[in-house]
C-alpha cells in the first residue's frame, strides 16, 4: 500500500461542503484517507482580486501508481466543477495537489513530486506540519517542521478556519 500527502483546496461557492465532498470523492475513487489537517482559510496566492480559500492537507493509503491517482485526481476536480482556463492561481471551486507520495522523486512534463512549490508555501506547509511535521522533503532532505521554519513565503493570515455551522 502506498502513501500519500494531498492538499485541497477552494475558494468558489460552497468551500466548506465542497471540502467535504471531494474527500468523499477520493474516497470512492483514490484511496483510504489516514489522517486529516484542521481546515485553514488563506488569502489567495499569487493574486489579490480573490476570495480566501480553504485549504486542507489528507494523508491517503493508496493502491494507485502516481501517474494514475494523478489523472484520478484530475478528474475529481472536474466533478468538483473545476474548469481550468489556463490562467495561473485562477479561482477554482476545488483543486487537488499531490505533495508527496512515499518517498518517490519523479519529474515529468504532467507530474512532479514531491510538489515543486510546496516548500514556498505556508497554506500548505502549516496543515502538512499538523500531520506530517517530520516527513523528509525528498529532495531538499529536510523535515516539513524544518521547511516551515525556513519558509520564504511572507503571506499572512494562515488561519484555523471555524465553521459557521459549530
């Protein structure tokens, strides 16, 4: 059985329910969730003229090569309702990244794991540390815990997100 780390996250319509669903859908179609984050509200990445999203990193047990969880995943974003409109950090009601996966290095033209920007961002490294914080970076050979500390990333406002409904 396989191991990997998956960052979700949206910033369309419902963020909460749709959290909640695409979960169900990994489920269904991906593998086993094992350990799930607290949910965090960011400000968009790499644009302004945004609403804030929801973010959440699952740990899943898999038995799917990465090239087919990757083209799985896709097309639970597309049942999601993603469109993709070639423009770089559009909104997007889901998207689904795979930052690790064992302890693979792969680099290709449609898959890169360990995710190439994962280490630059703390909407994702904040929830990893909370499930993950001595995970080796496989290629930078350092802790999750040791990457947030050294983290470039000057956003603000990485925040627990508390439902409206609790």
């Amino acid at each position: 059985m396989n191991e990997a780390y998956l960052c979700l996250g949206g910033n369309l319509g419902n963020r909460e329910e749709n959290l909640s669903r695409v979960k169900e859908f990994i489920q269904q179609k991906a593998g086993r969730i094992i350990a799930e984050s607290s949910i965090y509200e960011t400000a968009a990445w790499g644009v302004s003229e945004q609403g804030d999203y929801l973010n959440q990193v699952i740990k899943i047990a898999t038995e799917l090569q990465p090239e087919v969880l990757m083209e799985g995943l896709l097309a639970i974003e597309v049942l999601m309702g993603r469109e993709r409109t070639g423009e770089q950090w559009a909104a997007r009601t889901m998207d689904i990244d795979i930052l690790l996966y064992n302890k693979l290095c792969i680099q290709e033209d449609r898959l890169s794991i360990p995710h190439p920007r994962l280490h630059l961002r703390n909407f994702v490294l904040v929830p990893l540390n909370e499930i993950a914080a001595d995970a080796i970076h496989p290629f930078l050979k350092l802790s999750m815990k040791q990457l947030l500390a050294i983290c470039p990333d000057t956003s603000v406002g990485v925040r627990k997100f508390s439902s409206s409904f609790v």
